[in-house]
C-alpha cells in the first residue's frame, strides 16, 4: 500500500509512519526498508481537495499529516519530480490558509502552539516561509507561555 503502521497487527496506518520510515531510512542512508515510489504514490493519494493532507486517503486535511506528507516526500527525494506546481500552489495555500496570529491545524479550529511547528515548517519547506506572520505568531505564542509560566509559579511553593 505504501504506508506503514508502528506495529505488525492491529493499529493504523498513515502518513505519520511513513514519515517516520523516511526519517529512520534518511539518517541511516538505508532505503531498502521503504518501497520510495509506492510511499510515495500513497502520500499523494492523502492530498485533499482543500490542497493540505490527511492521514490516510479521503481523509481531512491536518497540519501534522500535511507537514508529515511533504516532509517524508523531501525526504525520499520524489517531492520535485512529484509536486508540480500546481499540487504544491495547493498546499503552500492551504498552509497559508491555518495563518491567524498563530496557526491552526484545520478549517474552523483555534489556533495552537504545535500548529506553529507543523504548518511553520511545512511552509518552511515549501519555500512560504516570508508569507508568515512572524511578529503575530510570537506574540501568540507568547500568550500561551506567560499564561503556563503563571500557572507553574501559582503552584510553586514560595
């Protein structure tokens, strides 16, 4: 099928686990593990009609499973021959698309700190990263650590 799953019997497979595969078979320089064309051919089975990618085939597209996706297909060297224009206008615009101050990881969903790393580094990879709102995503960001610093120092005994 082209995808992976984290144990032999009984659970999912996804994007995730075929991005994992391609980072274990990058650091070792070691492919023979993963079938490259049919890994790929399953990630772009994941592109949703949105542009962005999910999961598993006909599934919503997600910030981590798009930057899961394009991510894995950097990795195994197919993204260039793969992604013409056209796909890659459709993700870069998805990613966009999750931008308020921070990100968020699908249409309609608040913004979250872990979508600022998954959609920032998909836009990182994608070549849109002057497209971010860098000085909004900080300061989002940084409402959400004044607010756990605060909540810590309540806790801490003084």
């Amino acid at each position: 099928s082209g995808s992976f799953q984290c144990a032999s019997f009984g659970t999912e497979s996804d994007a995730r686990f075929v991005y994992c595969a391609s980072c274990i078979s990058y650091m070792l320089q070691d492919w023979r593990g993963v079938d490259r064309s049919l890994a790929t051919q399953f990630l772009l089975s994941c592109q949703s009609y949105e542009g962005g990618f999910g999961q598993n085939t006909g599934r919503e597209a997600h910030g981590g499973s798009t930057f899961c996706s394009v991510a894995a297909l950097k990795l195994m060297g197919t993204f260039d021959e793969v992604m013409c224009e056209e796909r890659r206008q459709r993700v870069l615009s998805w990613c966009l698309r999750r931008q308020e101050t921070g990100f968020n990881g699908r249409p309609n969903k608040p913004k979250d700190t872990c979508y600022s790393f998954w959609v920032g580094s998909c836009l990182k990879l994608l070549g849109g990263q002057d497209f971010i709102n860098k000085e909004g995503n900080f300061a989002f960001l940084m409402t959400t650590q004044v607010r756990h610093v605060v909540q810590v120092m309540i806790l801490l005994p003084s």
